[in-house]
C-alpha cells in the first residue's frame, strides 16, 4: 500500500441514493470509516437530512461543481442512475470518481456493496489509480441555428417523442450520408456507453480502453441497419426529416430536449474526459463475465 500522508488535511465527497434503505446504511459505514482515519468527509445539505451523521461531517448546500472544490474524490453510492449523476459532478469539477454498486449492474461502479471496507481503507491509503473514460459533446440544430449542447459519458440518443410513428432519419458520418430509416431511434454512444442502452438496441460490447464512436438503430424498419463504429475523430449526425413529427434528445438518460422535425444532432470526441478511480486491476473481460453471469463453465485456461 502506498503512503497515507496527512489525512487532516483531505476531503473526500460523498454522493448517495438516499431513497434506497442499503444507500443510507452504506453511507454510514463509508462516513465512520473515512473520519476514523482522520479523512473529512462533505456530503449535499439535501442528502444528509436522510443519513445519521456526526457533527463533524461538512455539509454544502448547492449542487455544484464548485461544491467539490478541495475533495480528492467523489465516492459514489447507488445504482447505474446515481452513478451517471455523479459522473455529472466528476466532468464538471475534474475530481475522479469512486462507484460503489448498490443497483443491477453497475458497470460504472468499481466495488460492490460488500467491499465497503475495502473502499475505505484504499481511500485512506491513496491506494487506488485514476483512469479517464472518453465523453461526447453533442451540439443541436434547427434551422441553421445551434439551439441546444450537451454531452455524455454513456450515450446521446436520438429517439421518437411518441408511440404511434417511427423516426423518419438520415445518418452521417463525417459529413457524408450513410443510410435512412425509419426507426424508434439512434443510440450515439462511447466505449463506455457500449454496455448501456447502445447494448440493448443490439450494439457491440466495446473495451473501454479502444477509442470510437458507435451508432446503434432501435428497432429500425430497413434491411441495412447495422451498428456501426467509427474513429474517435469521426463526427456523427443524425437529421430529422422535415416533414414528420418531432424527436427527443436524452443524454444518459438524465437530461433531455425536444427535437422539432428538421433538426440535426451532431455527436463527437468529449473535449472533457470522466475520471474514474479503480480500485484493483481486473480485466474487463473478467468483469463482463461477472456483471452478465456469463457461462464461462468448462474452460481451462491458454494452452502451456
């Protein structure tokens, strides 16, 4: 283990899913662990309401980047949606970002609920290595103007706004059309992404350390639509036909636009990165068997 260092003087943020009964009891023994070892703890005035905590615990009122100012790390508590929500603070602040899963599948979290004292003592001994996951930067149009940007660390989909008619598209990569359709929608995802919702609409899984950009259709009505990955350099579009009813931007699931029907989204390479913390060096192969209970039964290993 490498050296502690003064822990007077680190902070460490925590992020929970308060409304979960688990969340509120990891919480707990994630902040005694941390104070014990002399770490500072700061959690959001609005969670703390919800967790039995010492005194001691700095609390912040305002959701904010600027609310991580000082922290080392943002430990994390909870399923795939709280996770992304912290993602939300990591970008906008830079501070890497701890998961710990407490939902289904969690393939942004590092640990699970049972190794909680192995998180605490890790973090105390800075005994955990910071990797950066690839983002995009979505930009929306209509009419020639820009009138939305967002990004996401998992996907931007393109989808339809009601049940009754498909998405009428046009595809684009790197200024030149590929392919149109009818469909429920197009999944522009990262590496990371590639697990997510770009993996229900039957996307490829995709190592996060190879760097591209996927397309993914949702269930469209066309014999060519294949999932498609592109350079990290590529620039992505997906334009809505003029003539149709609008579409919906959602940006991992958590932020959302309306698309009018003429609208174009552009997706491309993040300028800003997520920073991850991990905690040991297992593969992702390992962890996709283990995340999907994959039949790994019978296997013996390379040959000698």
């Amino acid at each position: 283990m490498s050296d502690t260092g003064d822990t007077r003087s680190r902070t460490v943020f925590l992020l929970a899913h308060t409304g979960r009964p688990a969340a509120i009891r990891s919480a707990e023994l994630v902040v005694q662990g941390l104070l014990r070892s002399g770490l500072g703890v700061r959690v959001l005035e609005a969670e703390a309401a919800d967790l039995p905590l010492p005194s001691s615990v700095e609390l912040v009122k305002e959701a904010t980047p600027e609310c991580l100012d000082g922290c080392e790390l943002l430990i994390v508590l909870g399923g795939d949606g709280t996770l992304l929500r912290g993602a939300e603070f990591a970008r906008a602040s830079g501070v890497p970002m701890l998961g710990v899963n407490l939902g289904r599948v969690g393939f942004l979290a590092e640990a699970e609920r049972d190794d909680l004292d192995k998180v605490v003592d890790r973090v105390v001994t800075k005994a955990y290595e910071v990797e950066e996951r690839m983002t995009v930067d979505v930009v929306v149009h209509s009419n020639g103007d820009v009138v939305h940007t967002d990004w996401a660390l998992n996907e931007a989909a393109v989808q339809k706004a009601g049940a009754e008619k498909l998405l009428e598209v046009v595809l684009e990569i790197d200024g030149r059309p590929v392919t149109g359709f009818g469909c429920d929608g197009i999944v522009l995802s990262t590496p990371t992404g590639s697990t997510a919702y770009a993996f229900s609409a039957g996307g490829p899984v995709v190592w996060p350390e190879v760097e591209a950009l996927l397309m993914v259709p949702i269930s469209a009505h066309a014999l060519f639509a294949k999932p498609l990955v592109t350079s990290p350099n590529s620039v992505l579009a997906v334009e809505i036909l003029p003539h149709i009813p609008p579409g919906v931007l959602w940006c991992d699931g958590r932020r959302t636009i309306d698309l009018p029907p003429g609208a174009r989204v552009e997706v491309r390479r993040g300028a800003v990165p997520v920073r991850l913390a991990r905690l040991h060096h297992a593969s992702f192969t390992d962890r996709l068997v283990a995340k999907f209970a994959l039949p790994v039964a019978g296997w013996r290993g390379a040959p000698h």
